[in-house]
C-alpha cells in the first residue's frame, strides 16, 4: 500500500466567490493518502502534520472528469493535482521524485477507472467522510481501463494526457540486496554500500546496477534535503548532482579547521550545511580520508550539532579497490575508511556481490582475483593470451585505455589529424559562458567537439539503451549531414546507425545555481584515461598496463571491458595487478559483519521508516 501514501508539503488551495484570491493552507509533513469513501469513490486525503492535538485532515472525492494531474516537475519532487468542479488545487512540494511518480501513477490510473459499482457524485468534502479505506494496490483491469478516462497536463497546461506507455510496464526491480540497502536508507542509517566494478550498469543488463541503486536512492529522499554529490565532476554528472569539495565549500581542505569552518560559514554555502539532511558521496575511494574529517568537523561546527557529521544522514557508495585518493608523492593515501570519524559516522556497511556489467563467468572470475590483487598463473595466461584478440569491425577500433592523461590527449589529436577530409568542429552552448572551466570539470564532454570522416568516437550518454546506444558504446563517425548544423552520422558496434544530435546535461553549480551545457553526447575514442573510464563499460577495448602506478588501476583497467572477447592486453606484467592490503583488510572485517548485519537490514520496521519522514 506504499503507492498509496506520500509525506511531503501540502498547499491546498480553495477558490472563493466573487474573483477573490484563493484560501490557501500550508502544510509541512503532512501524509497524503489515496483512498475510498463510502461510496467507492476514489478519494485524495491530506492529513495534516502539526502537533500539539489531532492532525487537521482534508478529503476530496476525485470525480475523473474533473480531475487534472500537472506532473511535468515530478522530478524535482513537485506536482499538483485540480480535484472537484469548483477548481481546488491540492499542490504537492519537496516530495520523494520516485514515491510522487508512483502515487500519481496511482491516482490517474485509480481515477481512470472510476468507481466500483457506485455513481460518481462529484463533491468536496469538509472532513473526512465516516468510511475511508487506502486505495487497494493497482491491478491489471486498471493498467487495461486507464488511458483516456483522465486528463492531466503540464505545469501550464490544458492539454489532456492518457496514461503514458512507459507506466503501464512494470519498473525495473531491484535485487534483494539493493532493497536491503534502499530499505536502510529509508530508515534513516548513514550506509556505505560496495561492490566489485562490474556490479555496475551495462549494456547486457541497462538500469540494473549501483547507478540504477544510486538513483533509486536519490529517487527515495526530499529534493529540498538532499545533495548528491561524487568525488569527481563526471560522476558527479551521471547522478545529477556536484562535486563533494563545490558542496562543502572549503576548497581542498587543507587550511587550518577554523578557517575552513571560516569558508563553509559564508552565505550561500551555509545554507546548503543547514539545509542538508541526506548527503550522497558516490566514488568515495578517491575521496582523501583527512578531507571526510575535516568535513565530519566542519559539519558539527556549522550546523551547531554534536552528532556524528552534525546529524546529517549519510549515503555513500563506491569501492574502495578501485582508484585511491590522488595526492602528492610524498604523501601517504589514506582512504575515508581509516577516517577516525569514519566508524561514528556509517552505521552498515554492506557490499553488492552480484555482477551485472559482464555474464562471463570466466571473465568474472578473472576481475575478482584481479580486483583482490591476485594474479595467478590461470589469470595470466588468460590475459596473455588477449594480446591476439581483434574485437574491431566496421572500420571500429579498439579504444586504448591509458594510465595518463597527457597519453590520451596526445594519441587522439595524432589520429585525428591523420585522417583526410574536413574538420567539423561544434561548439558547445554553456548556461554560463563565465563558468566554461567549472561546467568542463562536471561535463563528460568538452566545450568544443572536432569531428571527421572515420573519426573512432564513443557516447557520453544513455539515448536509446534498447539498441545499445548507451554511455560508453563506440562507433565510427560515417558521414555528416547536408543540413546547415551538419550533425555526425556514426555507426555503432551495436549495430545502430544514427545521427546524432545535441543533448543537454544540467548539473549543480556553487550555491546551487544549475548550470548546462548543450553539446554532442561524443568524445574522440582512440585512447580515454583510466580515469575518465570509471563508470563506462566499453565493447572493445586495448590496455597497456605497464606504466601503471596505482593500486585497484589494473582493475579498474580491465573492468571496463564488457567480456574477455573484447578485450586486448598489451606487454602484461603480473606485478601490476596489486591491492591495498588496508583495503582487503577492511573488506574481510566488512564481510564477516556482513551475515550479522543484513538480517537488520530486512527487518527495518515500518514505524521506524514513518519516523525519519517527520
């Protein structure tokens, strides 16, 4: 019955006679509830969430002619619904984004398919009505009934919508440990949650893995109260929030605790420290562990709290055997979990351990050993022996991953300049032409794209995950277009020719101003650093992997490849496949916790999950 219930900010709003302005009532933390009256009809009922004796209740029944759904800012955790003939407006703010997508979906198909076995008696009820019943969860009559018995619309509109296609199918659903995780978040844990590289999102299985998990979270909290944000600008990107350091405010962290606290007290950055109650830190391994406390103290400081990061929930994911903190040779690395404030701050610690990137077993079995540090005389041969592989077809080229930046730079300017034909260069529209530097650090995509003819390209971006055409897929630039803006022609790996045209990424500036960048979802693709790779998975890929010079880069390396086929490994050397030992030290006390810990995680109560909503 969950579909049934929200908890959010109400504003109900009533007109009144005579063109006066509307009454209108604010309620926060008020429950929203989809139910039936006496007479069957679908009714919306908004209890309101103020104490000091009984909760203020409103009912309306919801008569389907009548009703309209505006839902175009669901995403931003807002939408309104226009219930009974008079015009009432029951508007619905700072709502969970997945929770109010499902309870709309809810209601337009519930409404849809009217009452059960009564007239509809449109009607505005002053109090709740002597019988009321949470709305019974949708079956498969209402997924038949429902399109065209309801009209709904954009925030400005009148224009009459049917039930979209895409509702009528059953969403993707999580494995029971990514519930586990979603059920902990929920309650109100600070969780870290891990996992091996390949548990992430690939072509073979779209939308099943920690970035799908990572949304479902970010999907499950208030917009108002939670910042995502990732150790890096990409990443960062791909969640649709900003980088850990732009949310804190005080630079690398490195200046003496007062002035930081100094730093994060300045408007604007102050207020996201008050206004935050959930944070999300995604690819938390390249986080520095002294940044997380400096950050943990900061926290307590500003918000003026004692509890552990100043009581603000924590969510953060990623894996600890992939890249480490970048610092400077004469530093030593130290990881977020060896943070002094690490263990007060995360209650569960929980690793995914089902693989989803790649279904070859073999190959899975090979990336375990290798993210583990483990390089067996069966691990290499079998690496050895992909120095035969060719993966390229149609005109298709591997794409060379390197170790350093200056490589990739260097070897896709080479190749580019070496084909003949024109250059097409696209120039990338910024929402701010002053922030170029800060929108290149969060953008998988430069300012400026140069394109040939049998340019090696690959996507930046998801557009059609069905064909294959998904962040990571390569292609061959084939032709251009006669038209004025001459957009690329490439043809995918996957089989898919297409032309491609501009797409927009928005993401979070400092002070939580968006900003976005209009450009080509492409980038040259005969070399990417390792770096840059983290969270793609490639068709075909070629490594060389004898300057490598961190622990977990070998690993994360070879798990970009979506199978052994399509993988290459040049003048292999076992000693590069090497682990943190304080690293797999913490993943055995993490596993060995583990059986204790996920029986709590199941058996979170539901009490427990209404009370962080309050």
């Amino acid at each position: 019955m969950e579909d049934a219930e929200l908890r959010c900010t109400v504003a109900v709003e009533q007109p009144l006679p005579g063109g006066q302005a509307p009454r209108r009532r604010v309620m926060r933390g008020a429950l929203v509830l989809l139910g039936r009256n006496e007479l069957r009809q679908p009714v919306l009922r908004v209890v309101g969430g103020g104490g000091g004796g009984a909760a203020a209740a409103l009912s309306f029944a919801l008569a389907g002619e009548a009703v309209r759904v505006f839902r175009r800012f669901a995403g931003d955790g807002r939408a309104a619904v226009r219930v009974g003939p008079g015009g009432a407006q029951v508007l619905l703010s700072d709502c969970p984004p997945d929770a109010l997508r499902r309870f709309l979906r809810l209601l337009r198909l519930k409404v849809a398919a009217g009452p059960r076995g009564a007239p509809r008696v449109p009607r505005l009820l002053g109090r709740p009505p002597p019988a009321f019943a949470v709305i019974s969860p949708l079956q498969e009559r209402d997924l038949l009934r429902g399109p065209g018995r309801l009209r709904g619309g954009d925030a400005r509109g009148e224009r009459p919508a049917e039930v979209p296609r895409a509702e009528r199918r059953p969403p993707a659903r999580l494995s029971a440990e990514q519930e586990a995780v979603l059920g902990a978040v929920r309650s109100g844990k600070s969780v870290f949650f891990t996992g091996c590289a390949g548990e992430g999102a690939g072509r073979l299985s779209p939308g099943t893995g920690k970035s799908f998990l990572l949304k479902k979270i970010v999907g499950s909290l208030p917009p108002k109260s939670t910042y995502a944000t990732a150790s890096t600008g990409v990443a960062a990107c791909h969640i649709g929030g900003t980088t850990l350091h732009a949310f804190a405010g005080i630079g690398s962290g490195k200046a003496p605790l007062e002035q930081c606290i100094q730093l994060a007290e300045r408007p604007g950055v102050r207020q996201h420290w008050l206004a935050c109650q959930h944070l999300i830190i995604d690819e938390i391994s390249m986080v520095d562990g002294k940044f997380f406390d400096k950050l943990e103290a900061v926290a307590r400081a500003v918000r003026k709290r004692d509890e552990p990061f100043g009581g603000i929930q924590l969510i953060i994911c990623g894996d600890f055997l992939q890249l480490p903190p970048v610092c400077k040779a004469n530093e030593e690395t130290k990881f977020c979990f060896q943070a002094k404030s690490w263990r007060k701050c995360i209650h569960i610690n929980m690793e995914l351990t089902e693989v989803r990137r790649q279904t070859d077993k073999t190959f899975v079995s090979l990336l375990s050993a290798v993210r583990l540090g483990r390089c067996t005389e069966e691990v290499t041969r079998l690496l050895m022996q992909t120095a035969a592989n060719r993966s390229e077809r149609d005109g298709i080229l591997a794409t060379r991953l390197c170790t350093h930046k200056d490589d990739v730079e260097i070897t896709n300017e080479r190749c580019l300049q070496q084909l003949s034909g024109e250059v097409h260069t696209f120039e990338a529209l910024d929402s701010d032409p002053m922030l170029v530097k800060l929108i290149d650090s969060q953008c998988p995509v430069g300012g400026r794209v140069e394109l040939k003819l049998g340019a090696q390209v690959m996507l930046a971006k998801n557009l059609d995950v069905s064909q294959g055409l998904v962040n990571g897929a390569r292609g061959v630039v084939v032709g251009f277009e006669s038209e004025q803006k001459g957009l690329p022609k490439v043809r995918f790996l996957c089989g898919a020719t297409q032309v491609i045209k501009m797409e927009k990424w928005i993401f979070k500036g400092p002070s939580g101003v968006h900003l976005s960048r209009q450009q080509l979802p492409l980038k040259l693709a005969w070399a990417i650093s390792i770096h840059k790779s983290q969270g793609m998975s490639l068709d075909c890929v070629e490594i060389s992997l004898s300057r490598v010079f961190e622990s977990g880069q070998a690993y994360v390396a070879l798990s970009r490849a979506r199978s052994l086929a399509g993988l290459r490994v040049l003048d292999f050397d076992p000693k590069v496949v090497r682990a943190d030992p304080s690293v797999l030290q913490f993943y055995r006390q993490l596993r060995h916790h583990q059986l204790l810990t996920q029986d709590s995680l199941h058996t979170h109560s539901a009490a427990d999950e209404k009370e962080n909503w309050k």
